[in-house]
C-alpha cells in the first residue's frame, strides 16, 4: 500500500512539474546565391610597363556593383544573347552604351574601379558648363597654373586674360589642367571647391563610385571612377550643345596677350576619333603613369549614337582611341534593342535612396493548438504554470486524499491490533 502511494505522489510531482517544450530549431542560414558565369573579357597582349603602385580601390558594394542591372554586376565580359564577339584590346574595362536610350549594348567589368586620368575633365565639364558664361573673361592667376611639371597644359600665362569659351576650348581640345583648375574657380571660388561640387555632381547623376580629386585627373590619393559611372558622365556631357560643338572642334586660337607682351598660337584637338571616324561626335583622352591610357569617345550612325568608354589601356599594339573605336563599330552591329542593363538617369539613384523603405511584412499570428492532455492533465500543466485559481483547489484536494489515505491506513492498524489481543 506504501508503495502504491509513494508512487501516486511522484506523478502528482511530475505531472506539476510539466512536461519540458521541445527546443527551438535552429534558424535557417540564409546563402547567397551562385554568382552568375560570365565569359572571360577579350584581352590583346600588351607589352608590359614600370608603373607607380596601384593603389587600393574602395570596396565595391553589392548595391554599387548592380546599378544599372544585375548583369553587369561581375568583373567578366557581358553582352547580348546571340551577339558576335567584341573586339580584343587592351583596356581593364570598357563599356558601350547607347546615349539616346541608356541601354547598355555590353561591358568587361562595367563596376570595376579604375584611375580616370584626363577623362576626368568630363565631370568637370558637366559640373560647370551650366554655370559659367562662355564670353565672361577672366584673368589666370599663379594657382591656376600649379600642375605637376610635364602634365597637358595649354600654356595660360599668370596675368593672361581669357574667356571661358577659350579655357573650354583648351580643356577638351589639348587637355589642359591650368584650364581645369582655372576653370574649377570661376565655378566654385577654388578648385578644391570645384572638386567637391564635382563629386556632388557624381552623386546626382548617380556616378557613386567615382570620387575627384583634383579637377583635371591628375593622380591623387583615393580618386577613383569605373567604366559605368564615365558612362553616365559622358552622356551628361553630351546632352549640353556648348559640348557638342566644343568636343567636335579640330583647332582654335589661344588669344596673344599685349600686356605680357606674348603672342597667340594654335591648339589641335588630341581627340583622333574627330579627324578619323565618320559620325564622331568627340570624347575626351587621358594618361598617367598610374591609369595608364583611359578613352571616352562617342559617335553616330543610321539614326543611333553611342558613347564608349574604356580605362587602363596600352597604347600597344592598339592605340585607346582605336580600342574605342572598335568597340564602337561592334556595338553599331548589334540591333537596336539589344541590351544587357541600362544608365541611370540623373537624380534617380537620390531619389531611390530618399523614399522610405516599406517595413518588413510583419508575421501572420498563428493560434498553435496545446497538446490534448485530458482534463487532470491541463489541471496539472497550469498548477507547474503558477496559475493559483487551479493550484489552491488542487492543494486541497491533494491534502484530502492523503489525510483520507492516512485515516484509511490507521483504521485498518487498529482493527489488526484488536484482531491481535482477542487471540491472545
């Protein structure tokens, strides 16, 4: 009987102590997806060359490296289903895109960063012409004419009076940074402030991995752009008709200056593009040690225009206006739908950024059944939760059945023990 009773209560125990929930299963690890296979970009041999140490670029995010289209995401060759191959050449990345539409006819590492050089006198155009008057005149100063020794210039002379015409006219046909600088302080009051409305510009028209550093694309620590952003630069650029006619003129005068007592002379365009491929509508070039050779050149044909640009390019056996050129007689074959992404239009990448992003969906709320446990059982489960509405009753009734199982264990003593003294 004892024992029946001891294990009576070790129930009661257990069945109040409740039964333990299952452990949570772990959650899921999200992966990430197999990057796509691209093809391996076209590349001529080059003859090697000592250059300055590259620097380290800036961390391409995944946001970055997918604007315009997840197609042009990776480091590889990308272009339409079914199109011919693109020409070899020898620059790190290029890119061919349609001016009027924005469509991306292909790429060779569209996000990759690169040095910009010269091209970078694009952003700067696209940064002032809009500011500046062209017939305005304004004096050089010794500022504007501290560059590196040996880089383009035009040759202004401190004191020298000249138009803003005349200093585009100098930074898009010979290259010029005493223009660039000069340039970037009639727009701004500095060319350090012309640098940081450069960058601005870069933001609006969604150029997000470009970075200036000095107005012309003379090296500087940090400065960076890739072959999608000169894109979207170049297409800025040529939407200004002052470009338009600036980037297709073949040779203009630089004006003599009495008072210096110095006489005038003639500047070429650098641009080959200009003088050799029919349709050209200019571009720009540009070298350093450090980039190497960097091309945007843009051109018509059959009603279309397309813009290509290409950074760190040999000169040999191909020179960077003929890679473009080439690059811009393959993307003229391709139909005129072809596509692999597109260029943002200016202000869409801020206003993107700007609009909130919607909340997370939040979670059905689902009512999980508790587990049939029959009428003690629920009764036990809420005494182990604590709920005293079902403890004090249970408690009770506990008592009563031990003290009635007590009276009964002492009744039965006693009528042994009277059992016992009659027999004896």
């Amino acid at each position: 009987m004892r024992a029946r009773v001891l294990a009576a209560a070790t129930a009661v125990t257990l069945l109040a102590a409740g039964t333990p929930a299952p452990a949570a299963a772990p959650a899921a690890v999200p992966t990430t997806p197999a990057p796509a296979v691209t093809a391996v970009c076209p590349r001529l041999p080059a003859p090697k060359v000592s250059r300055p140490p590259r620097p380290t670029p800036p961390a391409t995010t995944p946001e970055q490296a997918a604007v315009g289209g997840e197609a042009l995401a990776g480091a590889g060759l990308v272009t339409p289903s079914g199109s011919p191959a693109p020409p070899a050449v020898t620059a790190t990345t290029w890119l061919v895109a349609d001016l009027d539409t924005g469509a991306v006819l292909g790429a060779c590492g569209a996000h990759v960063p690169g040095t910009p050089a010269s091209t970078q006198k694009l952003l700067l155009a696209a940064t002032m012409l809009s500011r500046l008057d062209p017939a305005q005149v304004a004096v050089a100063t010794r500022a504007d004419l501290d560059i590196e020794p040996g880089s383009s210039a035009v040759g202004l002379l401190v004191g020298g009076r000249y138009s803003v015409q005349t200093l585009w006219l100098g930074l898009l046909l010979q290259s010029g940074n005493d223009a660039a600088n000069m340039l970037a302080r009639l727009g701004a009051g500095s060319a350090q402030a012309g640098v940081a409305e450069m960058n601005e510009q870069a933001r609006r028209l969604g150029a997000g991995q470009t970075h200036a550093v000095t107005p012309s694309g003379l090296d500087g620590p940090g400065q960076f752009t890739s072959a999608y952003d000169l894109a979207l630069i170049a297409r800025a650029c040529f939407a200004d008709a002052a470009f338009r006619r600036y980037a297709l003129t073949e040779r203009t005068q630089i004006p003599a200056q009495p008072a210096l007592k110095k006489g005038g002379f003639q500047i070429q365009n650098e641009n080959q593009l200009v003088y050799r491929y029919p349709g050209a509508l200019g571009g720009k070039t540009g070298f350093t040690e450090l980039a190497r050779h960097s091309y945007v050149g843009a051109a018509q044909r059959g009603g279309r225009r397309l813009v290509v640009t290409l950074l760190g390019a040999e000169a040999r056996p191909v020179r960077g206006w003929q890679q473009g050129a080439q690059l811009l007689d393959w993307g003229f074959r391709l139909p005129r739908d072809a596509s692999v992404g597109r260029l943002v239009e200016p202000g869409e990448r801020e206003a993107e950024a700007a609009q909130p992003r919607p909340a997370a969906a939040a979670e059905p709320t689902r009512t999980v059944s508790p587990p049939w446990r029959g009428p003690a059982g629920t009764a036990l489960h809420r005494v182990g939760d604590g709920d005293w509405r079902v403890i004090v009753p249970v408690a009770g009734l506990l008592a009563l059945t031990v003290g009635g199982v007590a009276a009964l264990l002492a009744a039965r003593r006693g009528r042994a023990r009277r059992r016992q003294r009659r027999r004896t």
